[in-house]
C-alpha cells in the first residue's frame, strides 16, 4: 500500500512516534491518583495507524500490549470507520468487546485527524483499583462469571466531538468504590491521549503521508526481523507442557498449558491445543492476552530491540482452540487470568529451550503475585480505601549467569510502591518485613532468582484480604540439572493466638482483625547446570548473603560451610569431592 | 594582580580558564590529563599559568575545578568497602529496589553492581510510623553488635537508612552516636541528615552512593589541598556540585554524592550566561563530544534542576541540573541491522580505536567519518591541524559496512548516517523541552562541545528553531562554567501538609527553620551577610497523586495571599506539564526546599565594539560540502574563526573552522558575529 521509504527516514519517524508514546506514559504515571498507575506503573501506551495496527509502543509491561492490539479494530467494526470524527474518543475495557485484559484494565483511544483525514491514534489503558464488582479491587479469586468482576465497557464514546460525555463518566463513577480516585485516572488518561493527538497532528503537519506510510514500514519491519531470526532456526517441532495451580476446590490441579511450537522456514506457529478448557473461575485467558503472551516470548526470545508493534504478531500464527483456558467464550470470568497468562511464555521457553540454549531462562516465579486490603478509611473525599501490590519473585537464570532476586517476570514488569509511600497514604498498614527468602532460588550451576517474604499487619479490624497467585504447588522449573525454585505461599499469623494458617492461592475476602498479619511468599525460580559445578564460592558467598541455608549449601550443592563467629567458610575436608550426589 | 582560574578535568585534556580582573582580560590553556592522580595535572597547569604571566601563586584570588574522582570511582566500581544499618526484616532493599526487571525484553540483563558487599547489610530492631511515632524503640545492645561486626568485617564505611527517619530521625541519631563510641575512625553518612526525604529506596541509595564515595573523596580532598597549599595558593579550593554551584573542598567530603556527577553541569552554567551577553533567555544547550551528547533547558537564564536522577544504575535523590545524556558522538558507530534498518550509536568507538578515519585500525564507520566524506569536516587534519585524517578510510568503512548491505550509496548512506544521529538529538531535545510543555521554536539551540556546532544548525531546522549559538570557545565551556558559580545549598525535608490558609505558619516555620540551617552551612563557608540569598520550593501536587512538581516561592513573609500565589502557579505548571489542572482540587504541599546561595564574584567582561563596515575575511579555503537534504556537493568557503570580526554578518553555506570545533553553516543561514565574539546563527530563509 505504502509506498517505499527509506531506511533514514523510517528511523527519524521510528523516533518521533516512541517519543509520542514515552510522552503520554509519562503524563499518566505522573499525574494519576492510583496507586497503579502513579507508583507501580501498570499502564501501556501506544500510537496506533489509520488501519488500526499499533505502531509504537513503550516498554512497561507486556501484558497490556494485548488490549492496546484489539481495540482500534473493534472501534471500527462497531461505529465503521467513516462515523469516527475529530475530538472523539473512546473507552473500552470489556475484554471479549475491544478491551483489556480484565475489566480492571480501561483502555481510552483517542483518534487524529489532520483536517478531515485519520491519520492515526493515540492510545492508553491502565489498570483500575476499582470498577465494581462483587470485591473491593473487583478481582477475586472466586467470581463465577464476568457479570462479577465489574462494570462491563464495550466500546464506546467518552468524549464526542471534543466534549467529554458526561453521562459515560457519571456512571462509571457511579459503579467504583472510589469514585475521586476513578476520575483522577481517567482525567489523566483522557489528557495524555490529548496532548499525543497534538503531537501526532504536528508530526504530520512536518511529514505529511510519509508519516502514514512509515508506520507501515515499520510495521512491515518488526515482521521481517521476527521473520530473519525464524529462518535461521532449525525446523521441527518443539513441545512443553506447564501446569497451572488451579483455581479452589472445584477447579483442583493440574490444569496443563500446552504449547506445540512449530518452525518451518521462516513461519513460525503456536499451537496450544491440547491445553486445558475453560473453567468457572477467574483464570481465563483472554483471547488478546495470549496473543500477548505469544508476542512477548517472540521479541525476548528473536530479538529484543526489534520495534514493538503489530508485525511481531504478524510474523507468527497463533492456533488457541475455542472454549480452552487460553481462549475462552463469553462470559468466562477472566480477572486474575494474569496468574495463568503468565504460564505461557513459560511453556513456550519450556519448548523452545533446545534451539535457544544460549539466550532462554528457566521458569520464574511465574505468577502476579497480588495482596488487595480493603477496608473503611476515608482518603480524600474516598470513603474505602484499597490497597493493591503486586510482589516480585524470582526470576529465571541462565547458561550465563544466576536468575536476579525479587523482580518481576514475563508479562508483568510493575514497580513496587515503597513501603513509606503505603504507610503515609494507607495508614492502617504497617510493613514487618520485605526480604528476599532463603532457598527459594532453585540449585544450579546457575542459581535460580530468590522470591520474596513480605508482611503485612493490619491496624484496624474488618479489613477484607484478596491474595492472589500461582505457583504455590507446580514448581518454576530448572533446566540442564538445575533444581527447580520454591513455590509461593501465603500465610495468616492471627492476632488473637499467634497461630499460623497456611491460605490458598485464590484467597477472596477474607476477613482479617486487627492486629492480624498476612505473609507472603513468592516463588522463586528454577537453576540452570549441574548444582554441584557452582564453585563452592559462590555457594559461600549465597550463604553470606543468605540465599542459600548452610543445609542446603550441602545437601543441593555438596559444599559444607563452617562457622567461625560470625563468619563463615567453606570447610574443604568436609566437602571433599563434589559431582557424585 | 588577581587571577581566577577554573579547571575542567576531562578524560584526555585539563581544559584552564583564566580571567584577571584589573585587565579584564580572559584566556584558555590545555593540558594533557593525569588520569591515575587528576590533580597532577591540576598543579601542572596552574604552574604553567602562573609562569606564562610571570605570577605568583598568592595572586591567585579563586580557584575552582570540576572533579571526576567520584565519577571514576563509580565506573570503575572502586568505591570503600562499606556497610548498611537499616530496619530489622528489610536488609534486602537495596537489592529489591524497585523490583523491576532492568529489561521487558531482555532476558539477559542484569541489575547494577551491589554497592554493599555480602553480608555487609546489617539490620537492628527498631521502627518508625508514618506520623514520627515509635512503634518499636531501638535495640541498642543489638545496634553495638552490628557496628563491632561491621568494624571487625574491616568496613571503612557505614551507611544508616532506617524507615521513616525523615519524619523522626531519632533512631538514625542515635545508631551514629553508637558508630562514633565504637567505631569513630568509620565515614559515615545518615539518610536523615543527607536526604530527608520520603521512598525508602531511593533515600537509602543516595545514603549508600555517598558512603561508598565518601573516603575516597577524603582521600582525594586531602592530598589536593596539600598540593594547593604546597605551591603557595592561600585560597581554600572549590569543587564543583551537580547543581551547577561551587563549595568548598572541605564540604564535599561530607556528600560527596553532590560532586559525583557534576560533570557537565558547569557547562550549563557557562551557557547560561553566554545566554545573557545574547539576550537569550530560552536556551537548549547541545553539548556533543565524542561519545555523548548532553542536552538541557535553561529558562530566564536559570538551568533546570531536577531531584533525582540514576547513577550508575541506582537512584541518587541529589538535586542536579537537568541534563540528558544520550550516547551519541561523533565515535558513534553506525550499522545496518537485521531488519535492514540504519542505525547509529549507542556503542562508541572512543577514543582508540575511534573513527576509521583516525587510522588507528577502526573499520567501523562513526558519525565522523559521515561528517568527513560529505565535506563538512575538513579531509585532511582536525583539531585545528593537530590530527590527521584519512578520507579514503572513512569512505571505506561506509561502503562496506553501510552501502554493501543496504540499497544506499556512498553519499546516501553518510548523508543517512548524519540524518539518523541529529533525529536522536531531536528526541532528547523534545524530552527536555516539548514533552515539559514548552514550545521549542521560542529556543535558541547553543552548540558547544567538539561536534555540536557540526550538527546544530540541522538540528535547529528539524525542530523549527530560528537561532543557533556558538560561544567563542566551545571546547572550554566548563573550565568556564567554574568562573561562573555561585556557592548554593539545597536543603530538602518532607512533611505533607494541605495547601490551605490555616498551615501556613506551619509553613513559614518550615522555611525558617530551614533558612536558619542554611544561614550555618554559609557561616561555615564564611560567606558575607551581604553576599547572600535565599530561594524557597515546595513540591506540590493534588491530594492523590504521587509525584510533585517544584514550584518556586516568592521570598520573604510566608502569608495566605502568597500560597494563593503559589497555589495558582502550580495549577500553571500542572496545566503545562499535564495538559490539565484541577482548581477546585485539594493541593497538598510534600517537600520543602530551600537554596542557600552565597554569591561570588564573577568575570566581567565586556564587549568590543561592532565593525560591521569591516570587509569579510578571505575564505582560507574552499571544500565540496554535502548538506543535509540536498543531492550535490556545493563548493563552500571554509572561514578560520579568529578572522571574524564582531558586527560583521557571514552568509551560508559556509563552514567556518577553529581549534576546537567546526561550525557548519548550511544556505539560508547567516552568521552575526556580536560584541563578545560569539556567534549568532539565524535561520533567514523566507
């Protein structure tokens, strides 16, 4: 269509277009009022061409690229392109109707025109605390259907002709626990949608159609990246299968995710079937999320400089069977799907581990691992309040090099909120403790990444907790000899009698007293190598640093270290010759 | 006799600049670096000063240097041995920190180098809430314990970050008063006291940062002040800081996270006031070497500051001019990748190899060798005749690296090259400027720096911008810069109150009491009464948000109708930054900031008068030169800066070259040559 354009100029736009969309980032990260967004950054922003590929996108967090593919192409199968007028704007978050990934997540899209021509649109989405629900932080670990979850949003107008639509803000502030914060948030998104519009209409004013035509360019190049690397590949077919927790007792363990990936030339296919069907809980995975998932394995593994945007997906086929957990029908509950979504690049790192040996990582902690605390407490005009984090784990290591501790992995990359920033704003919270967790990184010639123990106590009584997560019973796997990594947990330590009891992995609104303390723990990640070949070193050197319990020094890795005071050492005698376990 | 003098210590040249005030007259010297001791070549060339004026070194009156000991330390990760005091079930944070990956994508990456080594991050039971109260008092025995470990593990530096210190540092005050009793010879350094501020990590990495430069910079500090004093300078020394000012050597041992990264900040200073003898008051500067170029926004003749940035990986809360760093210079490397894109830079030739064109075995094609095929840098010698260059190996490297592996030829692919670098300038330029709110057209661009006045012009027209500045010397705008300073203080201290009329003595007695602090540290400076002054911020944002925006405060009485005044420029400065604002919205007031400034004495220099009948000079030349855009080369005269003459008015093309840079001019443009010997550049094309 386009017509060629040469390499310069693809750069200089290629520039201009990311820092449009490192600019709208910025505006909400800065100017939101939830926790999400301003603290851990849980927000995605795109520029996106007049056929509705996304062109530009900043690295945040992989897993709401999903969303910000979709939503252009549904705006135009409902209203048709030619009923879309400058100063319209739209906002979706249904995730079978053009939205994220959950309903938590609200997508807004703002079309530009240059006079009476689309020449390309600006896009945001950003996960909301509250949209409804039957739970504060309307994600549960229990809801039996979407009607659940939330206030649905298909596509549709929220602002017209260059004015807000009231009546659309209204109820939508209508249906959240924390209607000053919800406003705050969409103020922002709303206003950075606005100044990309601006950038993008100045940019065309300089460029004129080359602009357009470079966005199909640049399209076309991520594809022939995608596509060079793929050729390159041995062919064949490469397999793995990953299991998900499962989700309570009526959904037990193991739900499998499989994944067939197939190279022929320089096509690439995903075939998950074979994976486990839907269920009646909130671990769906949205269609647009596990073309997500199958993106951000594709760029971490093919290349990771090659431009974010719609031709990575282009370059793949992706066969996800109607009615399994990776695609599910309507109204499949889907709202901590994250927790699944992230077993996909698993499995998908698990199959094509033979033909990366230099580049891939075993399993991370592989999950999203979410505390909610919800509770009466007025902040601002807010009558609730809820707090919502999300806590790293350990992350996978390599032929090269250990897995780092306490980050997060795969689709999700958010900050952590600094502990003095929650106690200022949620002041019934108070920290005990947030440290990495001895020995949940697996054994290795590398080490798997360490988890995280974080405590929480509660200040007030009748505060309802949601914990979220997975991996507390299939361990993140190792790869070449190395032992997989610790499995997550969460715990509560009651107030009344100090007992400790050990909670589920889907933890919905419990009731906590005050005084109670919740503890979490997070998975860490599997080894790669032989643990025995890690130099005994570096195992008294994990010891130091309390990675690595002096028992599992010698049970794991065969190095028996000594205490002399406070300091340790490798007792060589003791240890003698490792490799025979 | 009275000479100031102000030294740049750069990785190959210690660049001098020397003013003497009864003749008013300003010169610049060079020297090579002394990179194992900088200040070798400090002494060296202070000497050499000295005895080209037949001075003594008591007619010394200032003398001020920018120093790149902390700097090196960080890279070269040979910072003390040091350990952490924090809050008992938090020994990891520094490890945690924010707890992302450094990369979505890259499976690889990993995080910054640990600063504390094994087992050095110690804990003690204490706590701290929100509101200063203790939740659980200090354990002071355990406290004892962990400082004779620390002692006994040989650490020659502590670092003390406890939760909530910034609301009550009571705790914090107390683990120093234990390091003193057990450990007196330990630096130490206590977040309460460097950074009082809220975000544990942030706080507890700057606190870190510090203790991990802090003997190193004694050290330093110690033997240069023997070194001054040892060839008869009675001055005390001054070191430059990240926020463009100037303090006493002694000072910075204390925080020497305030030099760490001071570099180029005394380069913006220098700017700043070019900015004023031009009547410029909205400047870019566009500082661009050889792997780097360093770009920032200076309002009113005032360089922005920011609060935090990254160092070396962490996060050091320290205000800083703003200035962004991207790596592109004229060692840039430009490639064909496997999507067939042309790309340039990051990756750097340095130095050695460098360009290809240098002939010291380089086969990659730089941003130089694109500037020396289209004839905009001269084919034969650079660096005002000091080095020889090799066309036919600058061709060479583009054809085969570049040309043979894409649809471009030789000129195309230079030409691209220099068009693929200016649009990274352009993106850092539009960060610093149209993604704040500011309309970069209203900008001049001033270019300093060995390769910015080759780019700026093209820059300047791909963002609309109608002026250029050249200063007389762009190689030394930070030996300048160092004559320019003035002594400043930033103190900082957090306290969330609402912006409403009741709180304002609260308020008031935050400054004061801050005003009180700063009037100490320049006691200590010995600044006069006369000499000095004060600047008040507050950080403020809406109820709800998390991130602030500095807004400056009036001096003087702190009463309701000025927090409406101020509460209105925030509102101003939402609306520009955010693209909204919320007048009816609470404004909650988080950081209280006040500069504590001591003015010095400054050059005065003064212009000469314009001769604009005077005859334009002889070309010393004419080169084929290939502009951006165009197809063909143009015949070009080639002018030697030295020839212009103030008043006159040269028209482009032209390429106009001197000892440390190369101006190209391309048609359309014309040079005014003004009263200081600077040059104006606008862009007269209808």
């Amino acid at each position: 269509m386009g017509k060629k354009i040469d390499t310069v100029t693809v750069e200089v736009l290629r520039n201009l277009l990311m820092s449009i969309s490192e600019e709208t980032f910025g505006i909400i990260v800065r100017s939101a009022y939830s926790t999400n967004m301003k603290e851990r950054r849980d927000v995605c922003t795109a520029v996106i061409d007049p056929d509705g590929n996304s062109v530009a996108q900043v690295e945040s967090l992989a897993v709401l690229l999903g969303s910000m593919l979709g939503v252009v192409p549904k705006i135009y199968e409902k209203f048709g392109r030619e009923n879309i007028k400058p100063g319209d704007m739209f906002i979706a978050n249904d995730p079978y109707h053009g939205g994220g990934n959950h309903l938590p997540d609200i997508v807004i899209a703002a079309p530009a025109f240059a006079g009476e021509k689309l020449i390309g649109w600006i896009a945001n989405i950003a996960h909301h605390s509250d949209i409804g629900g039957k739970v504060p932080g309307s994600t549960s670990g229990d809801a039996d259907s979407l009607f659940q979850e939330g206030i649905r949003i298909p596509v549709i107008r929220i602002r017209s002709a260059g004015v807000l639509e009231q009546s659309v803000m209204d109820l939508l502030l209508d249906n959240t626990r924390v209607p000053q914060e919800r406003e705050g948030d969409l103020t922002a998104q709303i206003s950075a949608n606005l100044i990309g519009v601006e950038r993008l209409q100045e940019a065309y004013a300089r460029y004129g159609d080359t602009l357009i035509d470079c966005m199909t360019e640049l399209v076309d190049y991520s594809e022939r990246r995608v596509r060079a690397v793929v050729a390159e590949l041995p062919d064949g077919v490469y397999s793995y299968t990953d299991y998900v927790d499962g989700c309570g007792d009526k959904y037990p363990d193991p739900l499998p995710i499989h994944v067939s990936v197939t190279v022929e030339g320089n096509n690439l296919t995903f075939d998950f079937t074979g994976t486990a069907d839907q269920i009646k809980a909130p671990i769906n995975v949205p269609y647009p999320c596990t073309q997500a998932a199958v993106f951000f394995a594709v760029k971490a593994l093919m290349g990771d400089d090659i431009p974010a945007n719609e031709g990575i997906n282009r370059a793949v086929t992706l066969i996800a069977p109607k009615g399994c957990i990776v695609n599910p029908t309507e109204p499949s509950p889907v709202g901590a799907q994250i927790d699944c979504e992230q077993r996909i690049p698993d499995a998908i790192f698990g199959a094509l581990a033979p033909i990366f040996p230099d580049t891939i990582v075993t399993a991370g902690n592989g999950a999203c691992t979410t505390t909610i605390l919800a509770g009466d407490g007025a902040i601002g005009t807010d009558s609730v309040f809820i707090f919502h984090e999300v806590i790293a784990g350990g992350g996978g290591a390599s032929k090269h090099q250990d897995g780092l501790s306490g980050v997060q992995v795969n689709m999700t990359n958010t900050s952590n909120m600094p502990i003095e920033a929650t106690e200022m704003e949620f002041t019934k919270i108070l920290a005990r403790k947030y440290e990495l967790k001895t020995d949940t990184g697996g054994a290795g010639e590398m080490r798997g990444g360490l988890g995280i123990e974080r405590e929480l106590e509660i200040l007030q009584d009748n505060v309802l907790y949601t914990g979220l997560g997975d991996r507390h019973k299939f361990h993140p796997w190792g790869l070449e000899g190395g032992l997989p990594g610790g499995t997550g947990a969460f715990y509560r330590i009651s107030a009344e009698d100090g007992s400790v009891t050990q909670m589920g992995h889907k933890t919905t609104s419990l009731p906590l007293k005050k005084g109670d303390v919740i503890r979490v723990i997070t998975p860490g990640a599997g080894g790669y190598g032989d643990p025995h070949k890690r130099p005994a070193e570096k195992v008294l050197r994990d010891v130091i640093e309390g990675k690595v319990s002096v028992e599992a020094a010698k049970d794991q890795y065969g190095v028996v270290i000594g205490r002399r005071g406070v300091s340790y050492f490798v007792d060589e005698s003791a240890t003698g010759a490792r490799g025979q376990k | 006799m009275a000479y100031m003098i102000g030294v740049d210590v750069g990785g190959t040249f210690t660049d001098f600049s020397v003013f003497e005030h009864e003749s008013g007259e300003l010169f610049h010297y060079k020297d090579s670096s002394t990179p194992a001791d900088p200040s070798k070549a400090i002494i060296q060339g202070v000497l050499a000063v000295l005895a080209m004026k037949k001075a003594k070194a008591d007619s010394v009156s200032y003398l001020a240097h920018g120093t790149t000991v902390g700097t090196n330390a960080l890279i070269e990760k040979k910072g003390a041995k040091l350990g952490l005091i924090t809050t008992k079930g938090f020994k990891d944070l520094m490890e945690i920190g924010n707890q992302r990956r450094p990369s979505l994508y890259n499976l690889q990456a990993q995080k910054p180098f640990p600063l504390v080594p094994s087992g050095l991050n110690c804990t003690v039971t204490e706590r701290i809430r929100y509101d200063g109260t203790v939740d659980t008092p200090l354990d002071e025995e355990e406290t004892r314990q962990v400082v004779r470990y620390l002692k006994e593990q040989q650490v020659v530096a502590i670092a003390v970050c406890t939760l909530f210190s910034f609301v009550n540092p009571v705790h914090e005050l107390r683990i120093e008063e234990i390091i003193r009793e057990e450990f007196p010879e330990a630096y130490v350094t206590i977040s309460s006291k460097l950074v009082p501020e809220f975000r544990e990590y942030s706080r507890m990495s700057t606190t870190v940062l510090n203790s991990y430069l802090g003997p190193v910079m004694k050290k330093y500090v110690n033997n240069f002040r023997n070194s001054v004093e040892g060839i008869g300078i009675q001055v005390e020394p001054y070191v430059t800081q990240s926020n463009g000012s100037i303090i006493s050597i002694k000072e910075t041992v204390d925080c020497p996270i305030k030099t760490a990264v001071s570099g180029p900040s005394a380069g913006v200073i220098a700017a700043a006031y070019i900015g004023k003898q031009c009547q410029a008051d909205k400047i870019i500067t566009f500082d661009m070497g050889g792997t780097s170029a360093d770009i920032s926004l200076i309002e009113n003749y005032t360089p922005q500051v920011s609060n935090e940035r990254t160092v070396e990986g962490y996060p050091a809360r320290i205000p800083m001019i703003n200035i962004i760093t991207i790596g592109a210079g004229g060692g840039s490397i430009a490639k064909i990748d496997d999507g067939g894109a042309l790309k340039v830079g990051p990756k750097s030739a340095g130095a050695t190899p460098g360009p290809a064109c240098y002939m010291r075995g380089g086969e990659n094609p730089c941003v130089t060798d694109a500037n020396i095929v289209l004839g905009k840098l001269n084919q034969k010698k650079i660096l005002g005749g000091r080095m020889d260059v090799d066309l036919e190996l600058a061709k060479k490297a583009i054809q085969t690296k570049i040309c043979d592996k894409s649809d471009l030829n030789l000129q195309q692919a230079a030409n691209g090259i220099i068009t693929v670098v200016n649009s990274n300038m352009v993106r850092a330029i539009r960060s610093v400027s149209v993604e704040k709110g500011y309309d970069v057209r209203e900008f001049s661009l001033m270019a300093f720096g060995g390769a910015g006045p080759l780019h700026a012009c093209e820059v300047a027209k791909e963002l609309g911008m109608k002026e250029v500045l050249i200063p007389p010397h762009p190689g030394t705008l930070c030996s300048l810069g160092l004559l320019l300073a003035d002594t400043k203080f930033d103190l900082s201290r957090t306290m969330v109150l609402d912006g409403v009329a009741e709180n304002v003595p609260e308020i008031a007695s935050q400054f004061e009491s801050m005003t009180a602090q700063g009037n100490g540290l320049l006691d200590k400076e010995g600044v006069p009464q006369e000499r000095r002054r004060f600047e008040y911020f507050l950080d403020m944002r809406y109820q709800r948000q998390n991130f602030e925006i500095c807004i400056p405060v009036p001096a003087g009485e702190m009463t309701a109708a000025v927090l409406e005044q101020v509460l209105e420029s925030f509102h101003a400065e939402h609306k520009r930054s955010y693209g909204y604002c919320k007048k009816d919205a609470v404004v909650q007031i988080v950081n209280y900031r006040v500069s504590a400034i001591g003015i010095i004495d400054k050059p005065d220099l003064k212009p000469e008068a314009l001769r604009p009948e005077t005859n334009l000079p002889d070309p010393i030349a004419y080169r084929q030169v290939l502009f951006q855009g165009q197809e063909y080369y143009v015949k070009t005269p080639v002018y030697r800066r030295e020839d212009f003459v103030p008043g006159q008015s040269i028209p482009g093309p032209c390429i106009c070259e001197q000892m440390d840079t190369t101006l190209v001019v391309p048609a359309g443009w014309v040079i005014h040559v003004d009263g200081y010997h600077n040059l104006k550049i606008h862009d007269e094309e209808k």
